[in-house]
C-alpha cells in the first residue's frame, strides 16, 4: 500500500512538473510578446516604414534601414541559392550516401550550421572586408550571411529532393531520359515547393542576424546608394537603439516588431510550402 | 507531362551520357564550393590569431594578470568561466523544462493544447536573439536590479539564454520522443505501470540518446549565443562570485572590442573566436552521433 501512494504521488508531482513548465513557457512567450506589441505597436504606422532615420534614430522612421536589409538579403541569397540547390542535387541525387565526398560534405554542412554567428562576423570581417577589400559594405555582409545560410537552404531543398518517389526517377530512366534531363524536367519541378521553402528559411535565418553583421555591413543608418556602401540592417538598428542610443527604446519595439512580424510571416509561408504544397503535389501525381 | 515526353523523343540522340558529366561536374565544384566555407573560415581564424598565438602564446591566455589589452595582458579565463557559468546555468534550467516541454505535448496536452504548445515553442525558437535581449534589457533587468542591483548581471545571462535554447531542446527532445515506438508505450501499459512511471522508466529512457543530443545541441547555441547576453549580462570583465555580478562572455568581449582592437589584440580576438569555434564543433559532432541514433 505504500509503494502504491509513492507512485501516485511521483505521478501527481509529475503531472503538475508537466503542467506548470507548459504555463511557464507559455507564460514567457505571451509576456515577450504583450511587451512588444504595447511598447512597439503604438509607434508604428506607415510613416515610420517610410521616413528616414533621424536623431541617431530616436525619431523619424526606418525606411533606409529597410532599405540596406533587403539590399543585405538580397545578395546573400542570390549567392547562395544557386551554390546550395547544386549542392543539395548532387547530395540528393547523384552520389551515394556512402560516399567518401558525401561524407565530407554532409559532415561540413551540419558543423557550418553549428559555428556561432560571431565567428562568421569575424570571418567576414576578415575574408571579405579585409581581404577581399569589400570594407565594411552591403556586399560584405550579404556574402557572409550567405555563407550562414547555407546549410539550411541545401537541407531543405535535398529533404524535398529526397521527398520526390524513387518510382518516378525509374520512370525517367525507362523512358530514356538521361539523369540531367530527369532532374530538370522532373524532379526540380515536383521539388519546387521545398526549394522555396528552403529560401524562405534561408531569409529568415539572415534576417534575425546581428553578431555576423555588425564588422561586416556596419553601422551606417543613411539610404544605401550603392552595394559598395555601408548599411544598417534591422536587426543591427535594433541592437544600437537599445544599447547605444539613450530614449530610442520606443523606436527600437517598433523595429522589434517589425523584424518579428516578418520572420512570422516568412516562415509560416515556409512551413505552407513544405508541408502543404509538397505533400499536395507528391499525392496527386 | 506530354511536352516533356515530346523534349526526350527529340532528345534522344544527344548523348546523354555527356550531358550528365557536364551537369555532374558543375554540381561537384558548387557543393566544393560549399564544402570549403568551413575550411576557409578555420583558415582565416587561424591566419588572423597567428600573431597572438605567436608573440603571446597559448600560456598567457590563462596566467597574465588580467584582461587588459591596451597594456599586453591577454588573460581570458575569467570570461571564459563566465561563458561557462552562463551556459551551464541555461542548460541546467532549460535542460529539464525543455524535456518537460516535450513530454506535455505529447502524453499530457489534448491534440488541440499540443498543437497550440508546439506553435508557441516554435514561434519562441524563431524570435531572433537581438529581440531577447531587447526584452531582456528593458524588461528583465530592472526587475533584478529591484531585488538585487545592479541587474545587469550572469542571472539576466542564463534567464534569456533559457528563453532561447528551451526549443532547441523541446524540439529535439519531441523528436526523439516521436521515435520511441508505439509498442513500447502500450506493452508498459498492459504491464499495468502507471501513466509517469511508463514516461520516466520507460519512454525518457528509450529516448535518451536524442535528448542529450539536443541538450548538447543546446549547449553549443548557448555558448555562441552572442547579442542577448551582450545585452543584459553587464560586460564586465571579472570571475563571478555570485549570480548577480556582472559578467562578459567570450562572444560579448568580441562584438565589443573587435571595433577598434589592432594588433595582438585583434589577434587575441581572433583567438577566442577559434576557440568557441572549436568547442561549439566538438560539441555540434557529438550531438550528431547521438541524434543519428535514437534508442540505441
């Protein structure tokens, strides 16, 4: 009878264990998430998407920050689409698993994914500001970031790939198609959905990023008028108001808010296209 | 797919075995390209700490007198021990609360709860890091700095280092949980073992590997987590005594100094860097092999 009440104890302490982390995590999130909306949400309009930065950033709004991110972002998945879809297609389709280079590959893949984002900045810094003489700019940044988003894209796009029935390549292959003509005229198309999917989160892994961003594009808040110049992104925008700015923590909610929106949508359109669309499109073949 | 019939009937006398080679070999010098990222980032680490690593060497980074590097002094370990104490704290608290996490969603929570839970971890784990300190700075911190000042300090560290890594461990833990087989859940059941004693005696363990995978997972995040510890830990460069003092963590001093650092100095930063890189892969490899077997 008494081993019989430790066990209902153990399991009523359990369950409450369970249930009280349950509301603690939910509790954080919802406090994170009411703080931001009550100190951003009142800031932001359409004026301050669309003003320039004034006063260090304490007033006015965050149009050339919008501007030099997505200037950001659009080079670093410029050049890691192509690099990451060829890496994933030749991952998913045309060497074995067991394949010494695959194996290196996978392996420097996976561990590029785990390397902190400092050590990319340091790198960046480094390679392409230093180095490449790029100095602290645009291009500098868009092409460290690429480098960060990397692994994500050719993981997603080799797991959509990978989702693709191997009936369908012994089809190809029936009908005479060679593997190149398989690829681009079967696989790619079904695939479609994941190699969105894997842009998408490739864009938001670049948009969260500060660490990686703060020796390489820099600190610069004007309207970029080139890639050569240097430009704040949001999250770095973010950082100096909250850090180095006093009185800019409304404006930096607000930009909270926007970055966060953005990443919410971005990777909701993410999980759309790789759960739905794909699934829809392997089903109905 | 009639057109693309039609493309390999007027295709077929093309030798399509060359056409093959050509495709093969732009993919292998893209995923070469690819590959090499990693080794020219530990190349270039290395080119940039060589000075330190030589003028100041290896010693010096744990015996000099302190961190004071516009005098020569390169001592880092009192960062170091702060980097640790703020990742150990995390995983400490997010390592039991992550697994918990795990286990409502899926032996607690109703479908409609579990699908609202795993939303809200995912959403948390998608909060980009200078959002969570942010937060932290504004929030948090004067919260402590109420109770024990100055606020800034290693606790402010480890709560928004919880807050970032819990999903890192709910997710892998979820995953792994997934992998145990049903017939495991249900043969314990006809044993007659209560509910909690079949997810601690029985699930948890089947499932063990991959949690300490994602825990480990976890802990390389926590160690390389730059921008929200920066933000609330306080930065200053001294060994904690309590969990109110204000600490700097390696990757904080990097952010912080490599703007205007030259010389050994730079180097000297470049050096930390290569150390978190090394440990954060020593630790991403480890994790690997555990997650790459479930319940073994």
């Amino acid at each position: 009878m008494a081993k019989h009440s430790i066990i209902l104890h153990r399991d009523l302490f359990l369950a409450a264990f369970v249930w009280s982390t349950a509301a603690l995590v939910a509790g954080s999130f919802i406090w994170l998430l009411s703080d931001m909306l009550w100190h951003g949400a009142s800031q932001l309009s359409w004026g301050f998407l669309t003003t320039d930065t004034e006063n260090a950033g304490r007033a006015g709004g965050i149009a050339p920050i919008m501007v030099s991110t997505l200037l950001i972002l659009t080079v670093a998945m410029a050049v890691a689409t192509p690099i990451g879809l060829a890496t994933a297609m030749l991952i998913s389709e045309f060497i074995a698993k067991d394949n010494h280079f695959a194996r290196v590959l996978g392996m420097s893949i996976d561990v590029l994914a785990g390397v902190p984002s400092i050590v990319f900045g340091l790198f960046g810094m480094a390679f392409f500001s230093v180095y490449l003489g790029l100095g602290f700019s645009i291009l500098a940044g868009g092409l460290t970031l690429a480098c960060m988003a990397l692994p994500i894209l050719i993981r997603t796009i080799e797991e959509g790939l990978n989702a693709v029935p191997d009936e369908w390549r012994k089809g190809a292959a029936a009908l005479g198609m060679s593997r190149s003509s398989a690829l681009l005229h079967i696989l790619l198309p079904t695939a479609a959905p994941a190699l969105a999917a894997g842009l998408m989160l490739g864009i938001g892994r670049a948009m969260a990023e500060t660490a990686a961003l703060i020796f390489t594009s820099g600190y610069v808040d004007r309207m970029p008028s080139s890639l050569h110049d240097s430009g704040r992104a949001l999250a770095v925008h973010i950082y100096d108001l909250s850090m180095n700015v006093a009185g800019g923590d409304a404006n930096a909610y607000a930009s909270a808010l926007v970055l966060v929106m953005m990443l919410i949508v971005i990777n909701n359109i993410a999980l759309w296209l790789a759960h739905g669309l794909l699934q829809k499109r392997m089903s109905t073949s | 797919m009639t057109s693309s019939k039609l493309n390999i009937s007027s295709r077929l006398h093309i030798n399509t075995l060359q056409a093959d080679t050509w495709l093969r070999l732009m993919l292998i010098s893209a995923a070469t390209i690819a590959a090499g990222i990693l080794l020219l980032i530990t190349l270039f680490l290395l080119r940039e700490s060589w000075p330190a690593l030589l003028h100041v060497g290896l010693l010096r980074f744990t015996s000099d007198t302190g961190w004071h590097p516009l005098e020569g002094a390169f001592n880092l370990t009192p960062m170091l021990i702060a980097t640790f104490a703020a990742s150990a704290g995390a995983i400490l608290i997010a390592g039991p609360l992550g697994v918990a996490s795990a286990v409502f969603g899926h032996f607690y929570a109703s479908t409609m709860t579990a699908g609202i839970f795993k939303r809200i971890v995912a959403l948390l784990a998608g909060i980009p890091s200078v959002v969570f300190g942010l937060w932290g700075l504004t929030v948090l911190v004067p919260r402590i700095a109420e109770w024990q000042p100055p606020g800034a300090s290693l606790l402010a560290g480890i709560l928004i280092l919880v807050l970032m890594v819990l999903p890192t461990v709910a997710l892998t833990a979820e995953a792994a949980l997934n992998a145990v087989p049903e017939s495991y859940f249900r043969g314990a059941k006809a044993l007659g073992i209560s509910h909690g004693g079949i997810i601690l005696h029985v699930v948890i363990p089947a499932a063990r590997s991959g949690i300490i995978g994602g825990i480990l997972l976890a802990t390389a995040r926590a160690l390389g987590e730059t921008m929200a510890v920066l933000m609330v830990a306080g930065n200053v460069v001294q060994t904690p005594t309590s969990p109110f003092d204000p600490v700097r963590v390696l990757t904080a001093n990097i952010a912080l100094e490599m703007a205007y650092a030259t010389g050994d100095h730079r180097a000297a930063l470049f050096v930390s860097g290569l150390t978190l890189m090394l440990l954060v892969i020593a630790l991403a490899t480890v994790a690997g092999r555990l997650g790459g077997r479930l319940h073994g």
